[in-house]
C-alpha cells in the first residue's frame, strides 16, 4: 500500500496519432489539495476522465487507493464534479441526493444532511429546474460528498456560484480535507485559488511542466519581488538616487529584486528613514507563475 490516494506514473494517453497526456507523474495524499492547472487542451479532462476509468493508458499506469480506474474499489473512493452540471428538473434536491445515496450505497438519511452543508436546505423539497445554476452546483457538490469520498475530482467547481458561495464553497472543501480527503481541482480561477490549495501541476500539451507549493515553483522559476517604495515630499530624487529602480508618479519608486535579495533590499530602504513614508511588497503570485511554466508553450503551439 501506498501513502497517496492518487498515483500517477508515467501516464500516457493517446487518441490514434494524438498524445494527450505524455509521461505525466503526480500523486495526491490524504488531506492534500492539489490545483491542476492547464490551457483548454493541455490534458486536465483527459486525467480526469483516466482517473474516471472512462479511458485506457497507452503507458504508466494510475490508481486510486491501490486500485484499478472503474474498479469498484475506486468507484466507491472517486466523487466527481463537474464544470456542467445536469439534473432530472422534475426531482427534488432530497430526491437526487437520496438516488445518489442509494447509488453509492449510502442510508439516504446520512446522505440529506448535506443539504444543510451546502447551504440549499431550504429548498430540499423544490423540483430542481426551479433552482438557477449556482444552486445546481451546490446540490452537485452535496452528492459528490456522499459517503464521505477518498478522492474529490473537481471541475470548474464554482462555476456560477457568486463570491459569497464560492467562500462557503471553499469552507466546506477544507473541512472535507481536514476529514482526509484528497483533493484534484482544475479550475482557470487562480486567485481564487491561491491560498486554497497545497501544491500546484501546471499541465501544457499533455506534459507535466511543473509540480510544486507556490513558493517552491516561485523559487525555482526566479520570478522577480516587486518593491513599490512612496517616497516623503520633495524625497523621490534622493529615494532613486540611493536604491535605483524605476519612478513612477512622480512621487514613487518600484523596484525589482530576486527572493534571496530581499532582506538586502529592505535594509536599504531602512537607511533612508523618513525619506520613506509607505512600502508595499508584492511577492510573486499564482498567475504569475502559471504564465512562466505555460505561456511559452501554448504560444509555440499556436505557431
């Protein structure tokens, strides 16, 4: 047995002459939540849709708690959510939660208390065509946390949601963590995922072209600090005089350095005391990293 509950090795797919995923590696433990990130293309519904067991690798091969794709041993582990989200109109939301309960095994007793976490309690006894998308959604996400999954695969999955129920979202996908379940999220959302996630794969033209925290994929791309430095009155000329950099305004200075010369930069800006009257410090975000590791390869594609 292995620690991870997704195991990925060396996993390629291909339809007839086309490669869709391509010696990809990635594994996703107890607890964990793992961004998988990609231009339209690059191979994310494609994992997915292996780790479904809907598709057979070409080479490597993918588990699910040491168990085969579509066996019933990773059935019963896998929920899904996907980015459409497609119910009977007619039945209720406590009629499709307690069909997918009876689907999954599970007393649909312990399954309807999921309505409250979702926040569409209210609204248990109403035929689902009446419920717009963001409801849809939030009922798709109660039945995929019935019976309390291994592995969470979700897709797109606050699509429709306002920015209040993308919070809640968030909320109940880190208890479902806390709990121990594993987490594989696609979503084209960045900063909204940014610091709700454990580690990032960035996938581009069926490779894996980066795996790792924020800060770690930061690091290992040399992506610049951004230091926007406001200086006193009349004090911008002495302020760029003493760190260089770039004016802006008229009354600023922004500089640029790498990671490990921050604590250096700083000091400087300490010498010039109330030459300096406000330090803002930008660190690398995940758009930013996400454009380093993807970006020269989707524009070699388009060539």
């Amino acid at each position: 047995m292995t620690d991870a509950i997704l195991t990925v090795e060396e996993l390629t797919i291909r339809f007839g002459a086309v490669t869709a995923l391509d010696g990809v590696s990635l594994s996703v433990a107890p607890g964990e939540r793992v961004a998988l990130l990609g231009h339209n293309g690059a191979g994310k519904s494609t994992l997915f849709k292996t780790v479904l067991g809907f598709l057979q690798p070409a080479g490597g091969r993918l588990s699910i708690v040491d168990a085969a794709p579509g066996s019933n041993v990773a059935r019963r582990a896998v929920s899904y959510l996907p980015e459409q989200v497609v119910f009977p109109k007619a039945l209720t939301g406590a009629e499709v939660l307690t069909h997918f309960a009876r689907l999954k095994g599970v007393a649909p007793k312990a399954a309807l208390p999921l309505l409250e976490v979702v926040g569409i309690a209210d609204a248990a006894g109403r035929a689902v065509g009446t419920y717009s998308k963001g409801m849809r959604q939030r009922l798709c996400l109660a039945q995929a946390l019935i019976g309390t999954p291994r592995l969470l695969l979700l897709d797109e999955p606050t699509s429709g949601l306002d920015p209040i129920s993308r919070r809640e979202f968030y909320t109940v996908l880190e208890a479902s963590a806390r709990a121990g379940t594993a987490v594989l999220l696609s979503s084209h959302s960045l900063s909204e995922i940014e610091n709700r996630i454990d580690r990032i794969a960035i996938l581009a033209k069926g490779q894996l072209r980066a795996e790792g925290s924020l800060a770690d994929l930061s690091r290992g791309a040399g992506l610049p600090i951004r230091i926007h430095v406001e200086a006193a009155e009349g004090r911008v000329e002495a302020v760029h005089a003493h760190l260089g950099g770039e004016r802006v305004n008229g009354r600023s200075v922004v500089l640029t350095c790498r990671a490990e010369d921050k604590v250096g930069a700083l000091t400087s800006l300490a010498a010039l005391g109330s030459d300096v009257t406000d330090i803002d410090i930008a660190l690398p975000d995940l758009d930013d990293v996400y454009r380093h590791y993807s970006v020269p390869i989707v524009e070699g594609a388009a060539q």
